[in-house]
DNA sequence: GAGGTTTATTGAATCGTTTTAAGATCGGGA
DNA sequence: TCCCGATCTTAAAACGATTCAATAAACCTC
C-alpha cells in the first residue's frame, strides 16, 4: 500500500542504495539525481518505515521514558527537557506513567526492550536495578532521574533536597524568624527525610532559633490542612512564626486553614510561609507560595546527554549528577 | 549481541519456526516440544525483537495518543482508560503531549506515520484533518477524543459540555437559587461557549430566575479570584446567589475570593458554587467544590475500541460518540 | 499392512531499509 | 589511444520474526 524505496527508485531510475545515500548521506550523491529521487518522494509520499530501519541498524532511535507521576508538573518539565535534548541529536522520547505502580513500572521497561530502546530514563518506583541491568546486557543504557542509584552502578540525575531544605529555613531564619515548624511526613519517603536533614543543618546555624516537626502521614492538601488546624488551635504563643512545609500540596492546606474565616492567622504577618516544589498552584494561591524549585527541564536534558554517551560506549563509568535547587521568594514569607 | 529466534531454534533443536509457533500459536506445537524451547527461551533470556516482528506485520502494534495537556488530569485519566482498554488486546498506546502547540502536534504525527502505528488518537489543537486523512491512506486510521470532527470524516468520542452546563445550573435551580452567574471565557473557546449556552437552556425553564454573565480572558485560578472580587466589592443585595465557573480552575479563584478574610461570603449559603472538570484539587478545597465530571476513562477506552475496529476494517463508516457528563455535589452547593 | 487422513515440523521466502564491495562512468595525463 | 584515479551508482547481503507450502510422522480404518 504505502510506498518503499524500490518505488521511488523506480520511478526516479535509480537503484534503492540511492536513494537511501540521498536520505541519509547526501553528500555521496550527485546533485542531479538528489533532485530527482527528491521529486519522486515528493510524488509518491514516501515516508520511512522505521521498523526496517530500526531492524537494520539493531537498535530504535528513541529513548524511553518512565516518571512517577505525569500530572507532576516537575516530570513534565522534566520530559520537555529531555525531549528537546534528544530531539537535537535526532532521537524521540515516549514517555509512561508509571502512576507509582510497580507493575505499570514493569509493563514499561518490557515495551521499551522488546522495541530495542535507545536508551531509558526512569524515575524508579521499586527496586528495579536488577531490572535495568538485564537492560544493559541487552545493550539498553539506563539512567536514574530524581532519585540516585542505592550501589552506584547505573548514572543518575537528582537534586540536592538536603541543601533545598536548607535554602528554605535559611531564608526564614534571614527573615527573623526563629520559631520554626517543619510540617511534612511520612519519613519513608527519603526527599521528606532529606528536606528535614536540611531544616535541621540550617537552624543549628541559629543558635536562638528552634524546630518543631510535625509529622503527617501523606503529602496532601488534606493532611496540610488537619495539621494547619492544629496550629491555628494553639494559644497563639505556643504557634510558631513561620513553617516549611514538605511540598507545596501541603503548604496550601496550611494555608487553607490559616487563613479561614474565623482563624484569621496572618500570612505572612504572623506565620511566614514556605512550600516545595514550585507547583504552577503555589502562585495563585491566595497569599502567592514561596517555594523551592528545582531545575527539571535541566535534569531531563543532562540525563539524555548521559544516556546518549553512555549508549555510545557502553564502557563509560557511571556517573551521579546531583543539581541545586532555587529558592522562589512570594508574598508568603515577605 | 542479544538472543534471537535462530539461536532459541538451534539451542532447542528445532526449527525457526517452530520457535514461532510455540510464541504465536501453541495450538499447532506439541507439548514436548513446547516445553523445550520455553526452556531456550528461558535460559537464552530472550526478547523478542519488536521491529523485525512489525516489519513483517506491515504495521505496528502500538497506538499513539496525542493529548493536548498531559498534566491534566481529564487527560491522564483518558489515557489510563485507552492503555487499559489496549492492553486488553494485546496493544500498546504510547503518549505524546502536545502542550496546544501545532509543531508538537505535527512532530507526533510525524513519528507515529515512521512508526507505522496501528492507529492514532488525538485531541487536536489545529486543524489537522488533512494530516490526519493523509495518515489515513498510509493505512493509520484516527479517532479524535474530546473534539468532534467539523466534517464528521474522522470517528470521535467527546463530552456534552451543553449538557454539563444544563446539569450544573438545573442543580443550582433544584437548590433554590435563581440569581445565577456564569463567570468564564474567553468565549473563543468551544467548551466555553457550549457550557454557557447549557447554562442559557437550563435557566429558560425557570422563569423566575436570571442567569448574568461575567467575561473573564483565561481559564485560570487568578481571573477567577478576580471576578471573585468583584462580586464581593458589590452592595450585597446585587451579587447573585450561585456561580456556575466554566471550570475548576475558575471557580477556585472566585472560592478564594469569596472566602478571604473581610470578604465573609459565606460558601454555599450566601453564594452557591459549581464548577466543572471535577479536578482533584476541587475535592481539597476549602469548601469542597460541586463539579461536572466527565467519564475521561470511558472516552480513552471507547475510543480505542473504535480505533481498533476501524484499524481491522478501514471501510468503516466514521461515527460520532457523545458521553454524558455527571454531576457531582460536595458542600459548596449544598 | 496398505492407503488415507490428520497432525507436527520444516525451510525458504518475505517485509523495507541500510551497507558495502564491486562496477560503471568520466576526465585527464602520458 | 590507452590507462588511472576519482566519483557515482549498483546489486546483493544483511537484520530477525512470521508465514505458508511442503514434508514427515503418526494414527486410523478396513
């Protein structure tokens, strides 16, 4: 049905290795008949077809892509980094959603090897290293991205959380405040724990300055708001001054609830205010969110780059990236 | 490199074929036979080379899905619906986001004709039906999702917004209040224009109650606060007594407004609210919101399903699908 | 036990592209 | 005129799974 080389070789009166020199080494042919097998291309409205091109040279032309969560503005930004990376080096991503589901996790990775994938970015769920080493051996280069790699054995692309907790009671602290509630939960969750590590390296640099933690058993607006509550029921000189919140999901249930009519607690008056994550929320919020954010169209590209050289020379040693994260000053900590 | 068919045959000792038919019909090979070359299998730990099987297929077994903004979770809650309703027969789909822009659009199609996918399902942002048709005769059928085709040449599967915009202010009659206000636009956008006039027929049954206006330029969380506002600056005997916003977002904004300290609108009982797309953050809101859900996983599977029918038989005639969307009552509009 | 029928397995051809070694064409120098 | 080298172009051999006509083996039945 659709047209192949032969039929634009036909009809161009050349041989199929022409035509396939004018697609992919131009330079080789003779202007003369680029121009004609061009024109029969046109005619005919050849288009590759990329499983025989893919058969030939071994291996697909495009990288895959696994993220936790698609609706998470930091994956997106995340793919649209890597995207644009691959596609200066002609590749393609597909990206999946895992949803945080080991067996959709799974589906993925079987998709992406018995396409014969480039290479994969994953931000993984399990422990799938295993996994990803059966990857490898099959010529599949992985790299992590927002998470390190437990033994090192595979390269990876994350952001320093520690220092992110850090910049955020930092900033406080450089804003007078001293009494400060860290309000976030579980701690199975490593970027909660190392959010916390960094509260803490941060206020033992203030003497006079102390950290409450608040545990709260999901990262929710819900749950941001039942612990919000909480404070607002306290004498107000048992409240903190300010509080760091684990994500910005959190902060806004915070500050639902400081805010609600009959509390009338005063962001950023009385409570300053600081979230995680920079979600495109944390802006419009009522009191616009100060947040942490971090670099992810810059974590997608620079794990394509490692990938695409790793896939090179499958020989190269891994390599742990690790990026900083921005402090975004808003209304809620002014 | 890695294993294939060849080296599973001969470790077996069989035939190539034979290695087919114990992966694609087991019916046609003994069980003695089955069981050994399972076990080449197993020890070669081979996979299956997607590119060589679809060569032959002549086209791929994935279906490629375009969708206008992944991090929407209407959107992502489609494709979980579509994976599912795929995997089911044995397809893949793989998820392109277009951000609603045409040169993201394009690229997608383009990699889905090299791909020689199985088919294509979109929600467009252009007009793509040229493109599309083309990808047609190449033997790629598409079924749009969220849009309906202008020609009615293509198969489509979407969401009454009329009927939305009907059930949201027929509710808010139900409840009593007739001072009705519709805040959204801009009134170029389709869903826009189809909820309002919802809203229009809904109102006309009830002779008693008005419905006004109030023209907004964006769909976000901060227009919305500012129509808020404005509500709340007016004589108390002027504002309406429900808001129906064009879409969570929205209604959102006119929640947070009403509800800010010294504004003291009470929510639902001075002001009813609904919204519409029922978005996750409409159920964490401060008052939680009333919204118009739409059957997002039911749209992904239908929708495949068509694709799939029209992929085994391309004389199909197209066909129109329209779902209806579904009220759902929390507190604002109680 | 011969003939006929079913069942299991084989091997070669095929899909469409890329690659490479070999062949053709041309111009120019001797 | 002949030969050499430099360009271009060609033809054929891959890549790996699937399929199908052909073969081989087993099983009945009389």
């Amino acid at each position: 049905m659709a047209a192949s080389v032969k039929d634009v070789a036909a009809l161009a009166g050349v041989s199929v290795g022409t035509v396939s020199n004018v697609m992919n080494r131009p330079e080789k042919v003779s202007p003369a008949v680029a121009v004609r097998v061009q024109a029969a291309i046109d005619q005919l409205g050849f288009v590759r077809n990329d499983a025989a091109r893919q058969l030939r040279a071994g291996r697909s032309s495009t990288i895959g892509l696994v993220v936790l969560d698609v609706r998470n503005p930091f994956f997106t930004d995340l793919a649209r980094g890597a995207e644009d990376r691959a596609a200066a080096d002609g590749f393609s991503v597909i990206l999946g959603n895992s949803d945080e589901k080991a067996d959709r996790e799974a589906t993925y990775l079987d998709l992406f090897e018995v396409q014969r994938m480039h290479g994969v970015l994953i931000s993984p769920f399990g422990d799938i290293t295993g996994r990803l080493r059966q990857l490898r051996d099959r010529g599949i280069p992985a790299v992590l991205v927002d998470r390190t790699s437990a033994d090192a054995s595979f390269s990876s692309v994350s952001v320093d959380d520690i220092a992110g907790g850090s910049l955020a009671v930092t900033h406080l602290l450089a804003q007078g405040r001293r009494r400060i509630a860290f309000i976030g939960g579980p701690l199975e969750i490593q970027q909660v724990t190392d959010r916390l590590d960094g509260a803490r390296t941060a206020i033992a640099t203030q003497p006079d300055a102390t950290l409450e933690v608040i545990l709260i058993d999901a990262l929710t607006v819900i749950a941001g708001r039942a612990a919000g509550r909480e404070l607002v029921a306290r004498d107000p000189a048992e409240r903190p001054d300010a509080v760091f919140a684990a994500n910005d999901l959190v902060a806004m249930g915070v500050l639902q609830a400081l805010m609600m009519q009959g509390a009338d607690v005063r962001v950023p008056e009385q409570i300053a205010l600081v979230g995680y994550d920079d979600i495109d929320f944390a802006s419009a919020a009522v009191v616009p969110l100060s947040s942490i954010r971090q670099p992810s169209a810059l974590i997608g590209q620079t794990a394509v780059e490692i990938l695409l050289e790793e896939a090179a020379d499958p020989a190269l040693a891994p390599r742990q990236v690790v990026f900083q994260p921005e402090l975004v000053v808003r209304e809620s900590s002014l």
